[in-house]
C-alpha cells in the first residue's frame, strides 16, 4: 500500500519502538511493524523498512531527575542543582552551613554512613537524596579558682558556656535569678533567658545549667523543676 509518514511510538525510556503506517488512500488501513532501536551516546534511532523504503526516528535519551537535600537544620549553598541531566550529572557540590556545627559531607543514607557523596557520575538514573552530616563545634571552657588562677580547661559541645572563662567558687547550682536561693522562681527566669526576655551573665549561664552539660536549655528548667519536687537529682556541674 502507499504509505504516508509514519507514525513512531517509542517507549517512555527509549528501548523500543513500533513505527504505524497508514494507508494514503483508506486510512482505515494501518500497519504497525517493530523498528529496530540501536542507541549512540544518549540518542536513540528507530530504524524500519516498509514496502522497499526505509524510515528512521531519533529520540533524546536525556532525563532530568531530582536531587533532594535533608539539611537537618543547616542552610544549603545556593549553587547546588535541585535537579541533574543523566547526560552530564553533578561534578562537585558545596558545603551547606549550620551554626556552631561542621559539615562533614554528604551521604546517600539518613545515618550518614559510608562513603560520602561528592559527585553524580554521567549515566546516573535516578532520583537523589542528600544527607547532610554536621559534626558539633566544640570550645575551650577555662574554669578558674577563686583567686583567679586557672583550675583546669575543658573542652566542650558549643553551648553557653563556650570560650568563657568561669568561676567555680559559686555554690548555689541553680540560683539563676541570683537572689541566693533556689527556688521556682529560678525556673521562671530561666525560662525567661529561653524565650530571650532575659539575658544571662557568664556566672547565670554558669548557675542555670542546672543539668551541668555545658548549655541552658529547657531541660535545665525540668532538671530544677525536679530537683525542687525532691526528685533525686543532683544541681550544677560537678567540677570541684
Ligand atoms: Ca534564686
Ligand atoms: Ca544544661
């Protein structure tokens, strides 16, 4: 039959082909034969021969798929690509940022284990997930005796207490107010520093980490509030 131009119907991911004829003078009448599918670099060509004469169609093999970052809290740098081409890939990504934290690269795995992911070869053929791995900052806490001299440095988890230099001579674990007692009125004001209605002095940071772990937090007014009920917990950090 005469045939007009053929009609290609490729798979999705370009692995086949059928090619469909249709009769010039009755277009009720169809053909559809399988071409043959050979790929070169990322072009696909269908090739088929039909009543003597050959056809051929070309079909891009290049995807984009997604990359996803899970940042866990940091901030991504601006030039890393949300998505990648299959035919070209990522060459390197950018460290993102998180406060007081380093980044130690990036994982294909939520725990961040394995070998960290610098790069998106050509060829990839798939979705992407990126963890962010952080490692917290630590900072030299000097702890000093009455007299000024230094009675030992410590290293510690970034936190209030971080680079300061602070004295051990104080006794009230807990008297965040500094009225020379503990008492609930200590867990409000530290949970007024929380909610920045009050700034802290070196010696409060130092008395309202009840729990003694370096930074004040909400957990250090639960340690009081429990320590206040008679719970057995013990105030301050135990550094003498
Ligand atoms: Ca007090
Ligand atoms: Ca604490």
């Amino acid at each position: 039959m005469a045939a007009n131009t053929p009609t290609w119907n490729w798979a999705a991911d370009g692995s086949s082909c059928t090619t469909t004829f249709t009769c010039s003078a009755n277009s009720s009448l169809t053909a559809t034969v399988n071409a043959d599918v050979t790929t070169s670099g990322y072009t696909a060509t269908a090739s088929v021969t039909f009543n003597g004469t050959s056809y051929t169609d070309t079909k891009s093999l290049v995807t984009n798929y997604n990359i996803t970052y899970v940042l866990n809290g940091g901030t991504n740098a601006s030039g890393n690509p949300s998505t990648y081409a299959n035919n070209v890939g990522v060459s390197s990504f950018a460290a993102p940022t998180r406060e007081h934290d380093t980044f130690g690269g990036w994982y294909d795995n939520a725990n961040c284990t394995g070998t960290p992911v610098t790069s998106i070869p050509a060829g990839s053929s798939s979705d992407k997930t990126l963890y962010a791995k952080w490692t917290i900052d630590s900072c030299t806490v000097t702890w000093k005796n009455s007299d000024g001299s230094t009675l030992k440095t410590e290293q510690v988890n970034y936190g209030a207490y971080c680079g300061k230099e602070l004295p051990v001579d104080v006794k009230l674990y807990g008297d965040a107010n500094l009225d020379g007692s503990v008492t609930i009125s200590d867990v409000t004001e530290i949970q007024r520093y929380l909610a920045e209605l009050a700034d802290f002095s070196d010696k409060q940071l130092l008395l309202a980490d009840t729990n003694g772990d370096g930074t004040v937090d909400i957990s250090d007014a639960t340690h009081l509030q429990r320590y206040l009920a008679e719970y057995d917990v013990v105030l301050g950090k135990q550094t003498a």
